[in-house]
C-alpha cells in the first residue's frame, strides 16, 4: 500500500493506494508527512464493473460525465478515441470514503486524478474556505489579491510587485482565503491555471484589489460591498451559504479596494502609498 499525504490551507487529506501513482508539479508541493485527526482519509481499490446511475448526469464538463448520489458520486472519464474510463466514491459518514477505479485504470493515474476524485473543491467549501480567481502576492510576510474579470490585468500588476517591489508570486490565477484564529488567511493552491505560478505558501492577507483599467484610482469599498465583491471573484459551484461567513469576516476585516490603474510602475506606487 501507498500512503500519500497533503494539506492544502487547512484542508488535509490521506490517500492509500495499492499502486503507485506518478508525483507531479505542482501537486508534489503539497505533500506532507504528519496531518491532524481531521484529515479526510480515502481507501483506493480497483473494480471490474461500474454501473452507469438510472438517472440523468448531475453535471457534464470537460471530459467528465458526473453522477451525484446521497453518499457518493460516479463519474465516466472520456478516452480518447471513444470509450470512457470510471470510478465511484463512496462518503462516508465524517471524514473520509473508499474509491473505486475500472481496473482499466491501472498504470494512468497520477496524483492530480487521485485528488480530483475525492473532490477537493467541495471539501474546501465544507470548511468555508474560498477559492478565488485572483493573482496571489506576498510582501513583507503579507498577502495581496488582485481580482478582476480574465484580461484585465491581475498577471501585470503581479508581475510589476515581483519587478519593482521584490515582491513573491505566490499562484499567478488563485488564491485559498480562510479565516484561522479570527484573522484572514490565503495560502496557495495546487491549481494555477495557464499562469504555471504555484507555491505552497500560507500567509496573513493584507487587502484585496479589485483592479480595472483607466488612471490610478482607488476606492476602499464598504463592508457591504466588499462581500460582493469577494463573491464574485470566488468559484461557487456550490453556492454561497458555507462561505459567506468567510466572505463577511473578511470584509470586516481588511481591506477591499477598487482600483482603476494604468499597466505601469505608477500602479504599484499608487497602492503602495495606501497601504503602508
């Protein structure tokens, strides 16, 4: 058997194999050998047969055909050139379950394919973490995210705080945001998008920027507005109820800005002037 270990924020989870599977960027960053009694723990098995749900697929997205029950999920994986490939995942009751593969499987599977299974995102959303879609710095031991809709500029005003501010891209496309000890938390995630930026680094966060283009103008938002906001830059496949409490902690907490800003030096000077 092989056990592998991760913790992702403060998400942690144990897998236990009977193969091995391939370690890869940037998952292999988020290894670990020692994980609290909280830890999901997943048992891995090979099958002959999965039946395919008397029921209408809950989701199909990508190459995935996804089957969702009271207390577990089926899902079929295209292959290329026509066929698919299966597994189930059984929940248990608390923390953790069994999955099983098509014995087909054997010899394809990596750890991305490990984690997907036992649905990271839907774990991070039980424990009120949220996923952003944000350029995630950090300078002098604090975070920084810059949201704003694709193209609009997060990747350069990153790159701009890494060139003028030695500041550390710690994932180029999102960002993990908790509450721990009552203070706001990111830390980065082993998903990183076209931007291949990912570190696994935890830090307290500073303040959030919601950037868009025009002169360097910056607006600190009310509460109010800031959860908006925040939500709008957080995946949601799940709604909104078990992070709304981060969302609102969060707002009350630090600072949410937006930020009308040129592609220049002058931006960072700009917010920089504001927060210190």
């Amino acid at each position: 058997m092989e056990i592998k270990r991760y913790k992702i924020g403060v998400c942690e989870i144990e897998t236990r194999l009977p193969f091995n599977i391939k370690d890869t960027f940037p998952f292999s960053l988020f290894r670990t050998e020692n994980l609290s009694d909280n830890a999901y723990v997943y048992d891995y098995s090979f099958t002959d047969n999965i039946n395919l749900p008397d029921k209408k697929p809950d989701f199909e997205f990508d190459n995935r055909i996804v089957f969702n029950e009271k207390n577990s999920d089926v899902v079929f994986y295209k292959k290329h050139g026509g066929g698919y490939f299966a597994k189930r995942t059984e929940f248990k009751e608390g923390f953790g379950g069994t999955v099983a593969y098509l014995s087909e499987f054997d010899n394809s599977l990596w750890d991305k394919s490990v984690l997907d299974t036992v649905g990271f995102e839907k774990k991070a959303y039980d424990l009120g973490m949220m996923i952003m879609h944000a350029s995630f710095i950090a300078v002098g031991g604090e975070g920084i995210l810059f949201t704003a809709p694709r193209q609009t500029g997060k990747s350069t005003q990153a790159r701009l705080w890494n060139e003028y501010n030695n500041a550390q891209i710690i994932n180029g496309d999102k960002a993990l945001v908790y509450i721990k000890d009552g203070r706001v938390f990111a830390s980065g995630l082993p998903y990183c998008g076209s931007s291949n930026i990912c570190l696994n680094v935890t830090v307290p966060v500073k303040c959030i920027v919601r950037l868009g283009r025009g002169e360097n103008k910056l607006e600190k938002l009310t509460p109010f507005s800031a959860v908006k906001e925040i939500l709008n830059g957080c995946y949601l496949p799940f709604g909104i109820e078990k992070i709304l409490p981060a969302a609102e902690k969060t707002a009350g907490e630090i600072p949410v800005y937006n930020f009308g800003c040129k592609p220049d030096f002058s931006a960072v000077k700009t917010l920089e002037k504001e927060l210190w």
